[in-house]
C-alpha cells in the first residue's frame, strides 16, 4: 500500500506540559493505525522550503479519524517550535501515515507488559496503554516512566486515574531533577537494578517497549536482555539526543 | 519518535553514559522512508545480516542518519553495515543493501 500524503487540519490543541503540547489533526478517510506507530508531518513555507518530522500517535486507534500527536517543544528546532507556538486551530499541513510495523502492540496477546519511557518517549506508549484500557485487555502492564521533574509528567492525571480503575496498569515514575516533598518513588535514571525491580514483579515472560532518548534506550534494553529477557521481547525507539 | 534532528542542552545526560553515540536511532525513524522506498511497510519485514547471520526484523537495525545525503543501517548484533540508502536530488533513492543476506516482505 503506497504511503500518500493527506492534508491533516488542526481541530485541537492541548498544554500537556510547559515544553509538551497535544495536537489533535482530523485526517479524512485516515487508515485505523496501530498503537505504537506514527506519522511524518511535512511543512512547506511560501517560498517552497520543506520540513519533515515524524511525531508518534498518542491516541488510541478508535479516535480516528482523530489523531492525536503529542509534541515535545526542543528549541533551535526547525519543526516543534513552529507546532508549538504558530500552529492554531484549523491550521492544515500535510501528513502521511500510519508509519511502522515493528514497535506496535496491537492487544490481542496476553502476555505482560513492561513499558519503559524516558520524557515524551511515553507518547507512543500512552497509545498502547490507552488502547488496552479501551479493548478491555487482560494483559497486566508495568509503565516505568522516567522525567526530570513533577511538571514534565505527561498525560499525569490520565495515567494516574487508568491505574486507579484496577485494570491491571501499573505506573511507575521516577524523577531525576527535583522530586515533590514526600515524594517515596525512585530519584534517578532508570538503570538495571531499578529494572530489576520491576522486573521482580512482572515475572521475565514480559513483553518490554523502549522508548526515549538514545541513552536511555540503550540503558533499559540492554539491562532487559541482561535480566533475562530475549533480545525479542524488548522492542526499542531511540529518538536521539534529546533529554527526559 | 520525536523532533530528531533538533537537539537541546544534553552534556550532563550524554556524558552518564560514554559509549552511547546519542544520535543512534531504531530503523523506525526511517520507516516512512523505508515505505517510500519499498512501496511496502517495512520496519516487521525479516532479514537476516550478511556478515554475522542475526536473523531479525528490519526494525532493529540501528540507524545513523546525519548531515549528509545517506542513511547507514547496522545491524544490531555485530553492528556492520546492513542497507545503505541515499537520497538523490532528483528524488529518487539509491539502494545499498549488499550487507543483507535477505529481506522478506
């Protein structure tokens, strides 16, 4: 099936985080996408310069035509400043997708899952974990999800209200820079005992997504494979430098 | 995935880990590209690594795309050079792909 470009009109806009904000793009005749995939936005100014950058899905399949791209603000950046602070409602450029095939979970297995976000690496995870709160799946799943401080938190209420509904979702923060007082969770980078841990409570038949800042990635995924898990059940997306 | 090619303030964070290249990426940044290319997805397609054999899915090859006009794929498990792509000023593509022993899809 050729991947065509389609014109994507803003319908919403949404602050998740001071540097994090939600787009919501209406996409007719939009193709149902995977959870875990994303789509490339192509912008093209008046004297014909283009920009292409892909962007995670964030909502779950059953949106659509609605699609939901959550957008980390980086600055010096050709594309996310432009989403960030130009972009308004009924805005259209242009988008093609849904893109991949290979980090998507589609909800049909049973199997436990461990999910591993670093910053807005949890975007495609969020469409994961929405997915299986809509579909009802009785997979158990384990967020571990890394940001600096309590503001950067992403789709926080959201998660905290899906953990709460007892249906089998776990979420575990931990906050590197400057934690809330009080605050009893984990105050460092995800590393291998802290996956150990986890892992300690999951049981090591668990499917793992990796998703953030390469270093991060690179950290969680070979610390999975050293606790145990095959280099099959831990499915990876570095996104480059940028921090959590 | 994210704003890939934008990059912030991450000294401190990159240099916790020196011997990760942080502008490593999954061949999921590359996969509308790899559509393009293909004319099919291909980051689930399977492959197997000329050099070391890892039979695998495209999508765990790690992708390195810089400045210049090529992507470079590697495999993830003896990290030689997979597939090479390049994109030309015409728009079209030039295929390198001498480091798979096969490509299912």
């Amino acid at each position: 099936m050729a991947l065509n470009w389609q014109v994507a009109t803003v319908t919403a806009l949404r602050d998740e985080t001071p540097r994090v904000k939600t787009l919501t793009m209406f996409v007719p005749g939009w193709n149902a996408h995977r959870p875990g995939q994303h789509v490339d936005i192509r912008l093209t100014a008046e004297d014909g310069y283009q920009a292409q950058r892909s962007y995670s899905i964030a909502s779950a399949p059953t949106d659509q035509p609605l699609v939901d791209l959550t957008v980390e603000r980086v600055e010096g950046g050709e594309v996310s400043p432009f989403l960030h602070d130009e972009v308004i409602v009924g805005d259209r450029f242009e988008v093609r997708g849904p893109i991949g095939g290979y980090f998507v979970w589609d909800g049909a297995a049973a199997d436990p899952l461990l999910l591993v976000a670093g910053g807005s690496g949890v975007v495609p995870l969020m469409a994961i974990v929405r997915h299986r709160a809509q579909v009802g799946s009785g997979a158990p799943c384990t967020l571990l999800y890394s940001s600096r401080t309590p503001v950067d938190i992403i789709y926080a209420e959201e998660l905290d209200r899906l953990a709460a509904r007892g249906g089998g979702l776990r979420v575990i923060h931990t906050l590197t820079r400057e934690q809330p007082l009080g605050w009893t969770g984990y105050r460092r980078r995800i590393d291998m005992s802290m996956l150990g841990e986890v892992l300690a409570q999951t049981g090591t038949m668990a499917m793992a997504f990796v998703c953030g800042p390469t270093p991060l990635v690179e950290v969680a995924a070979t610390s999975l494979v050293g606790l145990g898990l095959a280099p099959s059940q831990v499915r990876t997306e570095r996104f480059g430098p940028t921090g959590a | 995935m994210t704003d890939q090619t934008d990059q912030v303030d991450q000294t401190a964070d990159t240099a916790d880990y020196p011997d990760v290249d942080p502008l490593t990426l999954d061949a999921n940044a590359v996969a509308g590209i790899l559509h393009e290319v293909f004319g099919s997805e291909m980051t689930g397609a399977s492959s197997r690594c000329g050099h070391c054999g890892n039979r695998a899915a495209l999508g765990t090859l790690r992708v390195y795309d810089r400045d210049g006009p090529g992507i470079v794929m590697r495999c993830s498990t003896c990290t030689e050079i997979v597939i090479r792509l390049m994109r030309r000023p015409d728009g079209s593509y030039l295929v390198d792909a001498r480091g798979a022993a096969y490509i299912r899809f």
